[in-house]
C-alpha cells in the first residue's frame, strides 16, 4: 500500500511539473449565437473582447487573421472590438505582442443575423533571464 501511494505521489508531481513548464499559453471563450435585427441581412456579427494576462482589457497592439485575411482591429477602452461578417466558418489566430503567446482558434460558424462573442485572453511568455 505505501509503495502504490509513492509511485501515485511520484506521478502526480511529475505532471504537475510538466504542465507547470509548458504554462498556459493563452485562451479564448465563445458565446453561443444570438439572433440580432441590427445585423445586416445575409451577415454575421463578431464581438471580440481582449484581457491581458493582468485579467485588464487589452485595448492596443492587437492583429489577428481571420482565414487568409488579416485584421488590425480600433479596440474600444473596454477591451472590445465588433465587426460584421460573411456568414462562414472561420478561424482565427490572435496576435499580441512578442512577449505573449498568440491564441489560435478552431474552426467557428457564423450564421447569418446572429452575433457570436468571442473572449480572448493572452498569456505571458516566460523569457529566461541572462547572466542569474
């Protein structure tokens, strides 16, 4: 019984340390679709919010691609950012920058006349100090 209870110890901080070296590299939350009469006729709407790794709204130095397309987005001081859209699948990968990890997406359906929003948080690199 002790030995079971070591090597179950043994396995539980060897993961543990494993998953605290890959670190969490960022995320991303999405609502599901509501219907919207302000959102033109054969359109989608996308609500973006950014939050930094501080848990603060981002609110500059964003870019993210959106299938072939790239987009530099004007955020709001609440961190937020909307457009419209063809209704499509797309995917996303949101850039912030260099010091903090981008945050792809998968594949995600925008239906015509409804608004998806999309919480995006980044997460910091961690850089290793020189000459410590």
């Amino acid at each position: 019984m002790t030995r079971q209870l070591i090597i179950l110890l043994i396995l539980f901080f060897y993961t543990a340390s494993l998953s605290a070296q890959k670190g969490d590299q960022g995320s991303y939350k999405i609502s599901r679709a509501k219907r919207n009469k302000q959102v033109q006729e054969g359109k989608a709407k996308l609500i973006v919010q950014f939050i930094g790794p501080n848990g603060k709204p981002v609110t500059s130095q964003i870019k993210f691609a959106m299938n072939t397309d790239s987009v530099v987005p004007v955020i709001d001081e609440t961190g937020t950012y909307s457009m419209q859209l063809k209704a499509a699948k797309y995917k996303f990968n949101f850039v912030a920058p260099t010091w903090w990890y981008s945050v792809p997406t998968d594949s995600i359906r925008f239906k015509a006349g409804k608004v998806r929003t999309l919480q995006v948080r980044f997460e910091a690199k961690e850089y290793p100090l020189k000459g410590f």
